[in-house]
C-alpha cells in the first residue's frame, strides 16, 4: 500500500515522517531521524539508547567528518596539480584577475580559485584571406593571401584583446587592400607579388603591434592573384599579346646577336685581305724596282749576255702558258709545229713549288729550249747547204 492510500484514522492518508496531522513536515525533526540512521550504520544507537552509548555515537560521527573533509581537501589539492611542456604557457587568473604567467614544468595552481589558461607558444597557426581589391591604376584583382603566424605574448594575447584571431583576420585584410591600392594591377598579377608579400607583412606586423595582440606573423605567402572571372578572357588576351611580343622581342635579339657578328667579322676579314694586298703590291713594286736596279747594274757591265738573258726568262714566261710553240723557219716558207706536251715526258712526281703551271720545271724549259736552238741550227745548215748546190 502506498504511502497517500487512505489507511490512517478518518480515512487521511499515511503521513511518510510519521505524523497523523496533514501539516508540512518538520525538518528539524527530519535531519534528526537521518542522523540517527547514519549513527546505527556505524555501531551508534539511537535516542532512545545509554548516555555512554550516546556519546560514542558522536565521536564516530566526528571522526567521519574529519575522514570525510580531510579526504575532500586532498582531491582538491590534488586536483591543482599540472604539467606544461617546453612549448606551453599558462596565464592564472585568481578571480578573474591576472595573477602571473607559469613557465614550464610541474605546476600548481588552487583549483576553484585560479583558472589556468594553457597557451601554445611555438604552434604555427595559419589564416587564409581572399579578397576583391581595387588597384592604384583603378582596375580589379582578386588577391589569395595565406598567413602563417605564432603566439609571442600569451598575456597580451588571452587579456588584452577579445577575439584576437578576428582581429588578425580583419587587420591581414586591411593591409592587403591598402598595399594592393598603391600598386598596379601588372605588378600585382605578375613579377610584383614577392615584394606584394613583404609590404603586407610589415603593414600587418604594425597592426597587430599597435592593438597588444601578442601574436607574431611569421610569413606571407600571396598563392594567387588573378582578374575578376568576368574579365578572365580579355585579360588572357592581354597576356597572349605580351608574351608575343616579348617572344618576338626575344627573336629579334637573338637574330642581331647571329647576324652583326658575322657581318663584323666579314668586314674584318676583308679590311685584312685590303691590308694583306696593299703590303703585296708595295712589296712586289719594291721587289721589281730592286729587280730593275740590280740588272740595270748588270747590264751596264756586259749588254750582250744580260739581253739574251731577259730574253729567255721571257720566253720562259711565255712557253710556260702553252703547250704549243709555232717556230718560223728564217728563210723557208714552212712553220714548224712543236706540240710541248709530247716533247716532254711526264712530271707526275714533282712537287708544285718546282713546276710551272703547265707541269715543266725550269731545267725541263731549257733542255727543250737547247733542243730547239740545235734543231733550228741543224734546219738552217740543212737549208744553207741546199741553197749552195743549186
């Protein structure tokens, strides 16, 4: 039967403390009740019991609360113990207030009292900004920057601003369009994005110095800037036009740098031939004129024998352009015919430096030579004798 069933007197239900009235129950005498059942657990009796037995009942009652609070002061001071790596810092704050930063190893703090912020000193985070700027030459890029930064200052960076990584975002974003502003749009999209990264890490640094932000940008990397998606095609144009001219630039470059040198080194080459030519004429002239002087000299001294000299040099001269030598006979109607290529045996073995340009040697030319003086010699006496019989 339940405890609100109708079994007490005047059909009232049953009161659960024990009492026959309908009122509140007394708390008082509740606490009584259950104090005493927790001191019959333990060996106690109840009110009802000795005063020695009474007095006992305390003391066991006395040696549990000091158990029990002893126990709860260990856990909780057990509980203020913590460890920070070599990486880690942590910021006390005692209620509420700033209490000092811990650096690393074993550290205790009371629980309940301080709360302790473990902060990362030497994690590199990284932020990623996109952005649709306007540029100093009034044309639009959009700009893809990636940020990598770390936490120089744990106190500066949980108590002096509220959100610190917003604040980051929204800082990276105001020194990219300010930097993206002063330059070009040619200097952003292309060879300019290097120096892009560098002015946008100084400006930014600035920041985050100026708001106590305790965080230290580590690099910048700008990993894309490119026209809006509207004005992809006619600035892919653009580029292709560049690229050809500076492909043909590059052509005409390299065509000059073939061409000039060999016209340089043409014309050296003839300015030498000109100079090599004028020292062989002057020396030739000079060697003609010695030439001249010495048989000058020579002939002065014996005419005769210097004449018939120059005479057969000159036919020397002459024979030594053909092969064919046509004699007349003094005193006869007959012209003899004396082909030279067959007089003579064949030279095949000598060098050209001691042959003419028909093949003969100087000692050839005068051995035919002495032929045809005994050959016309021996004619003449032929044709004298003749004359003579008739």
């Amino acid at each position: 039967m339940s405890w609100n069933e109708p079994g007490g007197g005047n059909n009232r239900p049953r009161d659960p403390w024990g009492g026959n009235d309908q009122g509140p129950p007394d708390l008082d005498e509740a606490l009584k009740k259950l104090q005493q059942r927790i001191s019959g657990l333990f060996g106690g009796r109840g009110s009802g019991g000795s005063s020695a037995g009474g007095s006992s009942g305390g003391g066991l009652s006395g040696a549990l609360l000091g158990v029990l609070i002893a126990g709860v002061v260990t856990v909780w001071a057990l509980m203020g113990f913590y460890q920070l790596d070599e990486q880690e810092r942590a910021i006390v704050l005692r209620f509420g207030e700033y209490n000092g930063t811990m650096q690393p190893g074993l550290q205790w703090n009371p629980p309940l009292i301080d709360e302790v912020i473990k902060v990362n000193t030497t994690k590199i985070r990284a932020v990623q900004v996109r952005e649709v700027m306007l540029t100093q030459d009034e044309n639009i890029v959009e700009v893809t920057m990636s940020l990598q930064y770390f936490i120089e200052d744990p106190e500066k960076f949980i108590l002096e601003v509220r959100d610190p990584e917003v604040s980051l975002q929204h800082a990276a974003q105001s020194a990219l369009r300010h930097v993206v502003g002063d330059s070009t749009m040619d200097l952003v999209l292309t060879e300019g994005r290097a120096a892009l990264a560098i002015d946008v890490r100084e400006r930014l640094q600035g920041y985050l110095d100026m708001y106590d932000t305790g965080i230290r940008v580590n690099k910048i990397n700008i990993d894309e800037s490119k026209p809006p998606a509207q004005v992809q095609g006619a600035f892919d144009d653009v580029i292709k036009a560049r690229e050809d001219e500076e492909r043909v630039k590059n052509e005409a470059q390299s065509y000059a740098n073939g061409i000039v040198p060999e016209a340089r080194g043409r014309a050296q080459r003839v300015l030498e031939e000109a100079n090599a030519y004028r020292q062989q004429v002057t020396a030739q002239a000079e060697g003609e004129a010695s030439r001249f002087s010495q048989l000058l000299v020579e002939y002065a001294k014996s005419p005769k024998v210097t004449r018939e000299r120059l005479y057969l040099d000159a036919m020397q001269g002459v024979m030594a352009n053909t092969n064919k030598v046509l004699v007349d006979v003094e005193g006869g109607n007959n012209m003899m015919y004396l082909p030279l290529d067959k007089l003579t045996p064949p030279t095949g073995g000598r060098s050209a430096s001691g042959s003419s340009r028909s093949g003969l040697s100087e000692r050839d030319l005068r051995d035919i030579t002495e032929r045809l003086r005994q050959e016309f010699q021996r004619d003449i006496e032929i044709n004298d004798t003749r004359r003579g019989g008739r």
